[in-house]
C-alpha cells in the first residue's frame, strides 16, 4: 500500500516523444521506460514491435508488455538507453 507522502518523495519530469508532452516518473534505478496505454494514446499511438524486455512491479509481480516503441525521437538528453515499453 502507497504511503501518502511517497509523492513527495517521487520526482516527474515531462519530455516529449514525437513532439507530443508525455509525463513520466523519473527512476534512476531503472533499465527500461515503461509507459502506461494511456500515455501511448496520447502520444497518437506510435508504432510498435514486439519486445524482448521483461520487467517485474515493486512485489516481483511481471509486468506484462506489449511492445517496444518504434522510431520515436524525445527532447530529453541523456547519456541512458531509452527503451520505451507499453503496458496495457
């Protein structure tokens, strides 16, 4: 269960993929990017391949992933590899 001060704690910042603002929490700890369905409609649905990635919630429940980004651009620079995921 989510403590209420762990917004606090929690740090966003919103980039754009392909032109469109997306709002993401920003993990450092993380290897992958995962957006919510929701966040991929409002970025009009872009192109998507099958994944080869897994990734597990904070219980070690897997996450189930429907594909990789296709061909997307941000303006958010990082020395990190993005590797943008959609779950439903």
């Amino acid at each position: 269960m989510a403590h209420p001060n762990d917004n606090l704690k929690r740090k966003f910042l919103t980039i754009k993929i392909n032109k469109e603002p997306a709002k993401l929490q920003l993990d450092t700890a993380s290897h992958i990017t995962i957006l919510s369905h929701k966040t991929w409609k409002n970025i009009n649905c872009p192109q998507l391949k099958p994944t080869e990635h897994a990734a597990c919630d904070v219980s070690g429940r897997m996450l189930k992933l429907i594909g990789d980004l296709c061909g997307y651009s941000t303006n958010h620079k990082t020395n990190m590899n993005v590797w943008p995921n959609v779950m439903p």
